[in-house]
C-alpha cells in the first residue's frame, strides 16, 4: 500500500478531522460540529475527540494483532470515554461524535470498515463505493429528531461514547488481486460528487490518482467559494486519502 493525503480545516477554524496510516492501515475520523446553543455536556471539542478516537484507534491498529475491526473501534471509544467521564457527562445524547472509516490490508484482502458517513471508494476494475447512509433517511432533521435517532435502533450510528456502536459499522473485505487503488474522504472532500455534482466517483479517484489529494481539495474550495445556491456549511473541514495496491 503506497499512502498520501491531505487534511484541510475549514478557513478559519480548527480541524475536526482526523486521518493516520502505517504500514497496511488507513484511519480516518471526521467530527460532528454541534450546533450552536446544544449544551453536549462535555468540556471537550469535536477537535478533542477526532484526535484521542483516532490516536486510539491508530495505536491499536499499529500492533496488527488481528481483532476484527468492530472489536478495535469499539475498544477505542471505550478508552477514550474512560479518559474523560469524571469530566463530562458521558449520557449526554450530544457528546461529542465522529464518522469512523478504515482501510486495513491482510494477506491478500484488504478489510474495510464504515460507520456513518465518511465514504471509500476503491477501485476493483469498477468503482464501488462503501458508505453508511442511515443520516440520509431520518424521520426528522429538528435538533430533537436528530438526537432521538443518534446511536439509536432505526437511526444512525456515529463513534461517540457508547461501545457498541461500533458493532454497527458497515464492513466487509475487498481481494488485494484487482485491486488498483481506494479513497477514504471524509463528507467535506467528497462533496463533488455528493453534493455538488461535479464529478462521479470514478472521476473523483483520477483526480487523486493523476492530480493528488491537493488538487481535489482545491477544486473543492473553489466550487465552495463560486456555488450561489448552498443548504448547510459553505465549507467544510476536508480530508482526502488515496491509496494504490
């Protein structure tokens, strides 16, 4: 596996993702951004959270001991939540959260693992794209519909401070034979294809793959700054990592 990214914050403010690698294994984290006036209940930043889920997750994966990845998230929030509950009130449903996808190669497949929105895209002779769109069907997108349906049955799962939601991870494995190369992105470095329209997947891997994870962000900001027509954030904190086999 050959490695390179890029992690941009939004102009002006902290980066709330989190992207590592080493040898076999990518991580990546993209924070959720509370809105303004939601008491979380925690001292901590979304900024906090991505790096101490991620270093924890990272580390972990660093000793390539084989758990399954369920089992390696799910330890990792674990711990992480253990290193701040004397301090925050861990019950609240607005924690702190975070989307959580990973590459990790082993013999010859390679493992991913999606929970929430973060999406990857690999390259296997066709595009397939591994994304967890529960956030895209609620009932209701009103602060409290939202925060019903966070870590609950029938809604959405995002890495917070509950263990098991990361047994609800969507994952599954790819055959390294065919493989040629994969994205991980977090939702602000897909929004040409998400959002925007401007690009399809494939597009968006030979963007990466001819041009580098540099040049998506910056085609990203630039159709950020000319869109006339936006719901939700102008920008948004972008991570983009490519990967060839």
């Amino acid at each position: 596996m050959q490695v390179s990214y890029v992690s941009e914050a939004t102009p002006g403010r902290e980066n709330e993702d989190f992207v590592a690698a080493g040898p076999g294994w990518v991580v990546l984290l993209d924070g959720a951004t509370a809105p303004a006036g939601v008491d979380s209940g925690c001292r901590h930043n979304p900024a906090w959270l991505v790096r101490m889920l991620g270093g924890r997750i990272a580390a972990l994966l660093a000793l390539e001991d084989g758990k399954p990845l369920p089992d390696l998230v799910a330890e990792a929030i674990k711990v992480t939540g253990e290193a701040h509950t004397a301090t925050c009130d861990l019950r609240n449903p607005d924690s702190p959260s975070a989307t959580v996808s990973l590459l990790r190669r082993r013999d010859d497949v390679v493992e991913w693992f999606v929970l929430a929105d973060s999406p990857i895209v690999v390259d296997v002779g066709e595009v397939r794209v591994f994304r967890d769109d529960r956030l895209d069907h609620l009932p209701s997108y009103t602060l409290e519909g939202v925060r019903k349906a966070r870590n609950s049955p029938g809604g959405f799962w995002v890495a917070s401070t509950r263990p098991e939601a990361a047994y609800e991870g969507l994952t599954g494995e790819v055959p390294v034979a065919g493989l040629r190369r994969a994205a991980v992105l977090s939702d602000g470095a897909s929004r040409l294809v998400e959002r925007f329209g401007e690009l399809d997947w494939d597009g968006l891997l030979r963007v990466l793959d001819e041009e580098g994870p540099r040049e998506l962000v910056r085609r990203t900001r630039r159709t950020e700054a000319s869109a006339t027509s936006l719901r939700g954030k102008r920008h948004d904190d972008a991570t983009a990592v490519l990967v060839r086999f």
